[in-house]
C-alpha cells in the first residue's frame, strides 16, 4: 500500500468509531482533525469532503461489523452452534463488536429522512445480515439438524428484528437484562427445530 494510501485507510480507521458514536451530522471537521491529528488541508489532500470520508467510515464501520459477527458464527461447524454463537456474540451491547455500537442502527436512524446513500449502504448490510442467518438456518435444514418445514424467512427477519430491538434497548437502559430475555427466546425457538435423533 502507498504512501497515500496508508494515510487514507488511517484517516477512515480513526474516524470511523467518531463518526459512529456521534453521527455524521454532529461530526465536526474539528473532531475529525483531533482524532487524526492532521490538519485541515491534509484531510482534503485524501478526501474531496467530510462527506466522502463519512461515507467511507460508514462503509469500514458495517464492514466491521459483518466481519467481526461472522467470524464468530465460523468458529463453528453446526448450524445450531453457529446461530448460538451468533446470538452469544450480540447478546452483549455495551459491549458491542464495533465502537459506538451497531452502525446498522446508528447510521440507519440518522439517514432514513436525511442520507439516501448511506440509507442504501445500511439497507444492503441488513440484507447481507439477514442472509447470513439464512445461510446457518438453510445449512441446519440441509444437514437433518433443523425441522425442513421451518419458516426461515419468517424466523430470520423476527431473529433480526428481535436482536436490533435488544440491541437499543440495552444502550438506552444501560444494562442488558431485556437482550439477555431475548437472546434466550431466540435459542429456544432453534432449540424447538432441532430434530431429536
């Protein structure tokens, strides 16, 4: 990697944990040279705006977060255990995988009237989110492990639904009791579709 292109993927690495706490909007070119420690032309020498590097760390920040709960889910060969590790893994917002919490939520609430790029760039993670639970539960049905007349759709899109809502009442709260409820439903509901050998 260049020179250049080093000093860019730096700028975005920073800024992406400061662009998901405070939002696009509330970020200051200020707060960016700070967290940085670059000054104001240097920025612009790899970034036409802020909102172009906003964009960019809106992408790091979803790319992270579908990395990071991926990985998880592959430390294991099951379906079952890999949906448990899934839910494990998110079962835990105030301690979330990526800075500042989910960006799916963060930047989703922020762009849904304001931002149509970042918008789109949040609706096709969900996607990408919700296909991967798919994939486990598709797997899990493949395998003989999971009931083949289960509703995946119906299930993945109640799952995602369930985890979002777990997700933002345990950041709002401060504490994670109602995720923690949640996550347990989920788990018994997968439990229910395993067929007994």
């Amino acid at each position: 990697m260049s020179k250049g292109k080093n000093t860019r993927q730096f700028i975005i690495e920073q800024t992406a944990p400061l662009f998901n706490t405070k939002g696009v909007a509330a970020t200051a070119i200020t707060d960016i040279m700070e967290v940085t420690n670059l000054a104001k032309g240097s920025l612009y020498v790899h970034f036409a705006n802020k909102e172009e590097l906003a964009y960019c760390a809106v992408d790091y920040n979803l790319q992270q977060f579908v990395e990071k709960t991926g990985a998880e889910a592959q430390k294991y060969s099951g379906a079952k255990e890999k949906f448990f590790a899934l839910l494990d893994y998110l079962g835990d917002p105030l301690n979330p995988p990526v800075k500042g919490g989910c960006p799916m939520m963060n930047f989703g609430m922020e762009a849904d009237d304001t931002n149509p790029v970042i918008r789109e760039k949040v609706y096709n993670t969900i996607c990408t989110v919700q296909q991967a639970m798919t994939d486990i539960v598709e797997q899990g049905i493949a395998e003989g492990t999971f009931n083949k007349d289960w509703d995946v759709k119906v299930f993945v899109t109640k799952a995602y639904a369930m985890i979002e809502g777990g997700i933002l009442v345990s950041r709002v709260s401060g504490n994670s009791d109602q995720m923690n409820l949640l996550v347990g439903l989920l788990k018994a509901e997968i439990a229910a579709q395993v067929i007994k050998s």
